[in-house]
C-alpha cells in the first residue's frame, strides 16, 4: 500500500521538509547562543560559531550540507563589504589615503610575513602551505571590530579611523590574497585558470566598467524609483547591484567582494545611499550570521579535541604578534602609546575572510582538509579574546596621553566667568550661547576622542572629571559666576553635588538630568536650576503636533500650560511618597481630555 503511514514515514523528506527543520534548528540555536553571549558580553560572532558547531555534524548532528550553507552564507561577506564601500565618500577616502594604504599595506605585508615565518619554523609546513596560513591570519575581524566602533561613536574619531583605515586595507588585500594562492595551487584544475597578469587586467577592466555603469545605469535608475515612491524597488535595486557586481567578477574569477566594494564607493556620494544601507543591511545581518553557523559547522570538532594545545598556543600566539606588531605601526604612524596599544588589542584576532581563504588553500591542496579546521579553530579562538580586549582596548583609548600637554588639563585655562563640564552635543548648545552673549567659558571633558574631534572646529577643551572639587578649583571654580553640569551621568546626584555648592557658594549651579529620577534625586538641592534632557524639546514638539493638526494657538498654549502644571504636581507628590507611580491620575490618557477654558475663564485669568 504505497499511501499507508508507514510508507509515508519512509518517503525521502522533500527539499521544503529540509529547509523548514533546518531552518528551525539553526535559526532557534542562533537565537539562543547569540543572546547567552551577549549577555555575558562575548558578541554575536562567537554564539554563532558555538551554536553552529553545536547543532553541525562534528557535533549533535542535527543539521547538514554545511559546505552548500557555507558557498550561499558567503553572500553575506559580500553585503558586508557593499556596505563598507558606503562608508567611503571619495572626499573621505582622500583625506584618508595615507592611513588606508601606508599604514594598512604596512599592516597586512607585515603582520602577514611575521605570522608566515612562524607558522613554518614552528609547525614544520611548507612554505607554500605557511605562506596560504600565514597571509590570511594577518586579516582582522571587521565584523566584530567595525559595529563596536559604529556602536560606540568612536567610527569618526581620530582613533576609530585610524582603525577603520587598517580593516578597510585588510578588505581590499583579499583580491591579491587569494592571486597569492591561486599561483601557489598544486592542484591541476586550477591550472586553466587565467594567469596572473590576465587577472590583473580583468580587475581593471572590471573596476572601469563597474564605475561607468553606476553612473550612467544605477544612478538614472536610482532616480526613476525615488520618483515612484516604492521601497520594495529600492530594495531589489540594493540587492540587484551588489549580486549583479558580485557576479561579474566571479565570472572573471576575481574577488566577489571587491565587487561588492565598488559598487558601495560608487553610491557613496548618491542621496540615496542611507536609503540603500537601510534596505541591504538586514539581509547582510542575517546571511553573515549564517556564513558564521556555517564556519561552525564545518569545523573539526575531532581534530581540535586532538590538538588542544596547539590550537590554543597558536591563538595566543596569533593574538600576541598581531597585537605587538599593530602597536608598534600605530605608534609608528604618530598615536600616541595608550591609543596604539589599544589599536594593537582591537585588531589583534583572526577574521572572517581567513575562513574564507583557508577553504581556498584547501582547494589548492596547499594544506590538507584537517589543517584548515585546525586553523580555522584558531581564529575562532583568537575571536574568543576579543570582546575582553575591546573592553581593555577602550580604556586605553579614553586613557589621557602620557609624555605631552595634549590633552591639557584646565589648569591651563583662563579664568572664565563660566565652567562647561561635558561638551558633547548638549554642553555645546550650552557653551555656544554663552559665548555668543560675549563669556569667557572653559570647556571640560573627560573623552580624549571628544576633545580631540572638538579641536577640529577650533574649540579648545580641556581633559578632566568635572565632578572632583581640585579640578575645578585649578579650573577657576573659586571666581567662576557659574558652573553647568552638561556631561551624560544618571548617578550624578546630591552626594557628588554637595561638596562642590559648598565649595564654591558664589557659582550659580546648573545641572542636566537624565530622567525624573534624576530630577528627583536634586530635588532637596539649593541649585539654580535642573533641566531634564528632552523635556523641553519633547514639548516644542507636542506644540508643533498640535498645530500641524490644526489646534487654535490659544488652546495649545491652554494645554501646554496645564500639562506643565500637572507634571509639577506630579514631581512633588512623587519626590513625597518617594515611587514614580504616585499621582499618576494627573497624567493625561486616552479618553481623558482636559476642559478648556471658557472665554470668561480665560479673561478672569488674564
């Protein structure tokens, strides 16, 4: 009976069956690995990796065809590097070209022939098989390094360019990487590919023409959908541009992801670049989480539990070089100490692109298939070290300069009438009105990449904790006529706020807040004046709410004013009873409309 349940159990599942199971268990262990690690503060590439390992089939078994996963995640290495081609307006790349190509060739050539002659003299490889293993090991992780300095702020400061420079040589050094293995291949099928020199100008042509198209195709293109108004065409166009450039070049056997590289430079300056970073960047999200399951799958679990300590003293030994011979350049390049060894720790892991080159040394039988996964283990551990070296590494960043008076400290300002501590975006609207009246004003903060971004636009800041009462005194606390608190701080209270009112009782005190709590926690200080942080401009924009809406201007001000009475009200029973829930009958709800004042009303309280 071929329709019986029993021979329904043993039918082959279909290719619908697969992809949901799989998708299901790879996308459920992703889930769950990717927030364990983050909430333990390791990143999202490591919970990828342990989760693919986990459910791959050196582990539970539960997933296969991780090489077939592996060839599609790669896409998402190529989105990767569309998306950093973005970030490069032409003017950008100029004013950066020193770092880009002296100090990232510098990087890459170096690094890459260190970790070669050590793989060979300490592992007993060929040369060809440590030359394939030691060049990659000199790429960094942009997937890890890149979103921490986007996420941190620090992608526009001195140091996070520097930084950026090196990853963005290291993502263009694949092209030539891989010519360096394809002409070290033993194996015959590569044979027929085109030499060197024919692939040299394949990359030209190819480059050429990408350009030309991008201005005379996608640009017009690009137009005629921002005309239509339809985002789902903006996302096929992103989509289209980076796998149509991709597939170029690999029909020329050239990188994909200098494709995609160039298809990013060619729409930095367009206007509708962020539209385009918005609609790719979910997709690049999810398929390079993928390539990292992938990576995970494949992964030798066996050939790693036999080789513990190489695998670890290799890792080590990755980290320890890179992160000596980074510092060594970034000082070499005029950083300063702290900073260059914090350059030295971000950079000093594996990256992604290795994984990808040790498949292609594989291929070219330079190394055999347990070497990659032996390799490939070390970089993931050395990924391992990294979220503990971003935390170190920033420190060393924010760290005040040792050896010269730059940042200075305030002690070597003038004696102003007013003192700024925290000239970040709300301390500079502060500032800037006060000069504009005609004040001396001194500037404090205490972020070197703050002081020195600031220096750009000719504002002189000085390096310090606002909060500590000698500071301040070498400052100028003593005559100053006022002191604002601008900086970002939820615990500044009373406590840290007391010692400073009674050492300086002729400074009027001013302090921003983070919150009600805030607010609430200042509220039994004799100070000029407290200012939640977007109280006021969340009003301008309930005012301009209603007027959009068609609200009379005297019926607008009737609520503004009320609200404003309420939120009072609200503040002091709160500060009373001491919980935030208290007289919430004063908020304004749903179906709860206040009564306007009637004319007579309205006249009376004129």
């Amino acid at each position: 009976m071929p329709n019986s349940p029993a021979a329904a159990a043993h039918a082959p599942l279909s290719a619908t069956d697969v992809l949901l199971s799989e998708g299901v268990i790879l996308l459920g262990a992703a889930v769950l690995f990717v927030m364990l690690f983050r909430r333990f503060g390791l990143g999202a590439v490591l919970g990828y990796l342990v989760a693919g390992a986990l459910v791959g089939p050196q582990g539970l078994g539960l997933v296969g065809g991780a090489e077939s996963k592996l060839a599609i995640a790669e896409i998402g290495i190529v989105l990767l590097l569309f998306l950093v081609g973005l970030e490069l307006h032409p003017a950008r790349l100029w004013r950066l070209k020193r770092d880009i190509f002296a100090l990232g060739l510098a990087q890459v050539v170096i690094c890459g022939l260190a970790l070669t002659a050590l793989i060979y003299y300490l592992t007993g490889f060929t040369w060809g098989a440590a030359i394939a293993l030691g060049l990659p090991l000199a790429l960094s992780s942009t997937a890890q390094v890149l979103p921490s300095l986007k996420s941190s702020g620090r992608i526009n400061s001195p140091f996070g360019e520097k930084v950026f420079s090196i990853l963005l040589f290291q993502d263009l050094s694949i092209v030539p990487l891989i010519t360096i293995v394809a002409a070290l291949s033993r194996n015959p099928v590569d044979a027929g590919g085109p030499p060197g020199i024919q692939l040299a100008g394949y990359t030209v042509a190819a480059i050429a023409g990408l350009v030309l198209a991008g201005r005379f195709i996608l640009r017009p293109l690009l137009q005629l959908v921002g005309r239509l108004g339809e985002r789902e065409l903006f996302v096929a166009v992103g989509l289209f541009t980076v796998l149509a450039a991709a597939a170029i070049m690999h029909a020329l056997h050239l990188s994909t992801a200098l494709g995609a590289f160039v298809a990013g430079v060619m729409l930095a300056d367009s206007p509708y670049r962020h539209e385009i970073e918005a609609d790719v960047e979910p997709f690049r999200s999810i398929l390079l989480g993928l390539f990292f399951l992938a990576v995970g799958m494949v992964l030798d679990l066996q050939a790693v539990a036999a080789n513990p300590l190489f695998v670890i003293g290799m890792a080590a030994m990755l980290v320890i070089t890179k992160a000596l011979l980074i510092t060594g350049l970034a000082r070499l390049f005029g950083m300063e100490w702290t900073q260059a060894i914090g350059a030295g720790l971000l950079l000093s892991q594996g990256g992604e692109f290795g994984f990808v080159l040790f498949a292609q040394a594989q291929n070219a039988l330079l190394i055999a298939p347990q070497g990659a996964s032996l390799f490939s283990a070390i970089v993931t551990f050395s990924m391992a070290t990294t979220p503990f070296l971003m935390l170190f590494a920033r420190r060393l960043e924010f760290a005040q300069p040792k050896g010269q008076r730059n940042p200075e400290g305030p002690d070597e300002a003038t004696r102003g009438t007013a003192i700024i501590v925290g000239y970040g975006r709300f301390g500079q609207t502060v500032a800037q009105m006060l000069m504009g009246h005609g004040f001396e004003v001194v500037l404090i903060d205490k972020k070197p990449a703050q002081i020195e971004v600031s220096s750009r636009f000719d504002m002189k800041v000085y390096y310090g904790d606002g909060t500590r009462i000698d500071l301040l005194r070498r400052s100028g606390a003593d005559e100053a006529r006022l002191i604002a608190f601008c900086h970002d701080d939820p615990s500044f209270d009373s406590r840290v706020l007391e010692p400073i009112a009674e050492t300086f009782p002729q400074a009027a005190l001013l302090v921003r807040a983070f919150d009600r709590r805030q607010l609430l926690a200042l509220k039994d200080m004799d100070i000029t004046g407290v200012v939640r942080e977007v109280f006021e401009s969340a009003i301008c924009m309930g005012v301009q709410a209603m007027e959009a809406l068609g609200v009379p201007q005297a019926e607008i001000e009737e609520v503004e004013r009320k609200y404003r009475e309420n939120d009072d009200q609200r503040l002091t029973v709160q500060g009373e009873q001491g919980t935030l829930l208290a007289a919430k009958e004063l908020m304004f709800r749903p179906g709860r409309r206040m009564r306007l004042l009637t004319r007579g009303e309205e006249e009376e309280r004129a």
